[in-house]
C-alpha cells in the first residue's frame, strides 16, 4: 500500500536522519530504509543489529537504531491478524459478507492493514472498527437513536444538564467531585533480568487547577518516590524498583484529589479581539511538529470549512461541527507508530480522541485561534478511559475547554447539547498541559508513548519496556 510506504519512509526519516558517521554504516542504512520501505521487518531488525555493532562506538546512532528497531516490533504489535482470522472476525462482528465486500472496505481504508514480512496483515482492532465506520456511514439514524438510548450518555446529559444550571452565567468551576484513585502499574515477570532496577513513572494528578485541586497522596507501594514539579507538561511520580526471578514488579500509588466541571456561556461574554503580539498568543498558535502541524492538507481543509470567517467563536464551532458530520470515533494504533497523526486523520477520515485533538488543534491554530493540548483521563461511575481533548482561548473568557471526540447530546436546548463545544463535565483526570515534554527525572530510552502521557512508562538500563511488558489498572472510589 502507498501510504503505508510513505508513512513507514517518514517513520525512518525521522529516526535515522542524520546518523551516517562511516561508508558502512551509511550502507546498512540506506539497506534498512529499503527494507523498512517494503515491511521486511525481520530484515530491519537484522540489519539494526548490525549497525549498532558496526558503529558501538557512536551513542547517538546506538539509540537510534535502537528506536528504528523498537517502531518496528511495535507495529509487529499492532498488526497481528492474518487473512484467516480477519475473516473469521468480521464474520462473527457482521455476518456473511462477500470478497469483493472485503476488497471494497480495504479500498476505502475501512478496513486497516500493511504488508510485513510479505503477508498481508491487519491491525488488531481493525474488525470492530470496520463495524464503528459503517454505522457512522451507513447507518446514522440508528447509530444516533443507539447513543441518545445509551444509559451511560443518559448519566452524562444528566450531569452536564446539572452543571449548565450551577454555573448559570459565570464560568467559574461547579459541582466538584472528589475521587480516591489507586493505580498500580505491574511488570510482568522475567521482563527484567533478577537484580536489576526498573524504573517507572506513573499519573500524577496536576496540582492547582482551577477545575483540580486539594490533591493529596495516601499511599505508595515504595518508599522513596520523586513527584515532578507541577510546571512539568507530564504529571509523574517516579519509583524504582529492584527485579526478582519470575514474579512480577508492582508500583503502586493512592491519592485523592477534587475535579469540577466548568461551563462558559460564550454568547454572554464579550469576546475581545486578540493581543496578537503577545508570546502566549504566538506560542498557541503556532506548530509543534510533528503532531500539530500546517500541512497544505490541514490548511486547505481548514480554509475549505471557515471560509472567510475571523471570528474565533465561528471558527471553532464550524470546525467541530465538521468534526461531528465527517470523523467517526474508532479505535487508534499507537501513536509512536504515526508519524503525522493529523494527517492520518485527513487521509483516513476516522481516530480517536487524541487523534481528532490533534487535527483539530492544528487546524484551529493555523486559522490563528490559540489552543492547547489537555488530556488524562476521563474518570464517571459508568466508565473510566485515557482521554484527551484540549482549550481554546478566547480574549476576554480566557481558557475555555473543548472536547472534540464527545458525540452532541441528545437536547433541544442547544447550550446543553453543545456543551463540550465549550465546557467539561467533572469526571476529569488532568494530567497533562502539553505533549512532548521531558519526564521527571529524565528517560534514558525511547518512550513507549512519545507525545502523550496517561498510562506510565518504565525501563531499565537495558532498554525501555514497551506496553506488552507490563499492565496498568485503575480502581476509583467516590466520595460524592
């Protein structure tokens, strides 16, 4: 497939460049990007092997090929379905359907999949996904009467409905929660040789937020921890611990902490035009390569939905709305393998929250609309997930959140409807202000997510530990 080619190509670009240092590294370099190219995978991998012996003495190019081989068993990860088993799953998901059904989905790009090793294979969740992008196409009246029934999106108006009636017309944070969270992070046996120390960040709960305060730690699996320093882009706590033969290493924290939700009823504020000399101006609208970034794909679908719209307000609401008739919620490959994810979302119409954020980021700050990134997770009664969404600033309201990837409720009162087009319910887990920023203390290897952070991370001196070589879990207690 050509995009794979060209996505795989920008993953090895962005790795490689840079590092040739002798004929012979540039030799195995260049024969690696040939293979990456192709999805020979066991061949990169033999050829990375080579090249960190023949160069052992360059560091930077050792940690380079050790990443180029660590994107390369991370898509082997994500791209494990054979032909056999796809059909077997679509067929349970949807009933009989024919092959040249099958050769249809895969044109469109419905149904997701690469070339490695030289067999055609498919991403692990690209059955139910084929399932979510033919109700949104196909079937949305009954798609859309299936959401306004769903009991969880009824607790969530409910919520919102509530929310709408405290703040009234101020926007100050209403109907606070308090949530005790005990997350434990767990390596699986053998993942690290006996004797030796892992190292682990776990989420940390941003301190002193308008909409999250009065965090406070109950508990820790260790004695010694580090907390990051709340001005860090990535909350962390940092723990180490010593490996043993054939059990598993657990990290654990408990803390309690009290989320908000926040309304702003732009219609009675009066939105002021922007200081655009300003840094905080210039710094929110403008790139942050690779994942917020003007390609001429964002920008013409950018000026194809404002038109000549200035209003920051028009700009927004015309952009979600976009998003609303045109982007279908399904499941994501994980982000260290995209090396554009808002291109991704342009070519194949589809993500999850954090990749519809990052497109809409990038197209709301290319029309000149400050925007931030936001994420952590999103923590109701009825369901916890990582999530993502972001902030829009508005002169004269200031910081207003946004979430892109929740559906429009179900209400003839379009302030409650379009609540997430400018407010946030209170089942919130802030954890990041940002992406791409170092952790605290430093990570010596490739991290297992690069731009994001919500589920941790882990490594030892050996390399870093990929998600398959541990698990996470989260346990909630409400107080109110």
């Amino acid at each position: 497939m050509k995009t794979n080619n060209l996505i795989l190509s920008a993953v090895l670009l962005l790795v490689i460049t840079g590092c040739a240092t002798s004929p012979d590294c540039r030799v195995i370099m260049e024969n690696t990007k040939k293979e990456f190219d192709a999805g020979n995978f066991s061949r990169v991998k033999q050829l990375t092997d080579s090249l960190k012996t023949i160069c052992k003495d360059n560091e930077s190019l050792q940690f380079k090929a050790d990443s180029l081989a660590q994107i390369a068993e991370r898509i082997l990860i994500d791209f494990p379905v054979g032909e056999e088993q796809i059909y077997a799953q679509i067929e349970k998901l949807l009933g009989s359907f024919t092959p040249e059904e099958k050769s249809e989905w895969e044109r469109k790009g419905w149904l997701e999949w690469r070339l490695i090793d030289g067999k055609k294979m498919y991403f692990q969740r690209a059955s139910s996904n084929l399932i979510l992008i033919k109700k949104f196409y196909e079937q949305k009246e009954e798609r859309l009467r299936q959401i306004a029934e769903d009991p969880d999106m009824a607790l969530r108006l409910s919520h919102t409905e509530a929310v709408y009636k405290a703040a009234g017309n101020k926007s100050n944070p209403v109907v606070p929660v308090t949530m005790k969270i005990n997350y434990t992070i767990t390596v699986k046996p053998d993942a690290v040789p006996e004797g030796e120390i892992i190292r682990c960040w776990l989420p940390w709960p941003k301190n002193n937020l308008p909409r999250q305060q009065k965090t406070e730690l109950t508990g820790t699996s260790v004695q010694n921890y580090i907390i990051a320093p709340d001005t860090a882009i990535h909350s962390t706590i940092y723990m180490e611990e010593v490996a043993k033969k054939s059990v598993p290493t657990v990290f654990q924290i408990s803390f309690t902490y009290q989320s908000s939700a926040q309304n702003f009823n732009l219609p009675a504020i009066k939105i002021l035009p922007y200081e655009k000399s300003t840094a905080e101006y210039k710094k929110y609208t403008s790139e942050q390569p690779p994942q917020i970034c003007f390609t001429e794909n964002i920008k013409r679908l950018a000026d194809s939905i404002t038109g000549q719209d200035k209003d920051a307000e028009v700009i927004v609401r015309k952009i979600y709305y976009w998003f609303k008739e045109n982007i279908p919620w399904t499941g994501a490959l994980e982000y260290s393998i995209m090396p554009s994810i808002p291109e991704y979302v342009y070519e194949n119409r589809r993500g999850d929250c954090g990749m519809q954020t990052f497109l809409f980021i990038s197209m709301l700050r290319y029309k000149g609309v400050p925007v931030r990134w936001q994420s952590g997770w999103m923590v109701p009664p009825q369901g916890k997930n990582l999530h993502d969404w972001c902030e829009v600033f508005y002169e004269g309201a200031g910081w207003v959140p946004a979430d892109v990837s929740y559906d429009l409720q179900k209400s003839e009162v379009s302030s409650i409807r379009e609540f997430f087009l400018s407010g946030i319910d209170s089942y919130r887990l802030i954890i990041n202000e940002g992406i791409s920023g170092p952790l605290h203390p430093a990570k010596q290897f490739m991290r297992s997510e690069p731009y994001d952070f919500q589920r941790g991370e882990v490594e030892w001196r050996g390399g870093n530990l990929y998600f398959d070589k541990w698990n996470y879990n989260m346990n909630i207690e409400y107080s109110n």
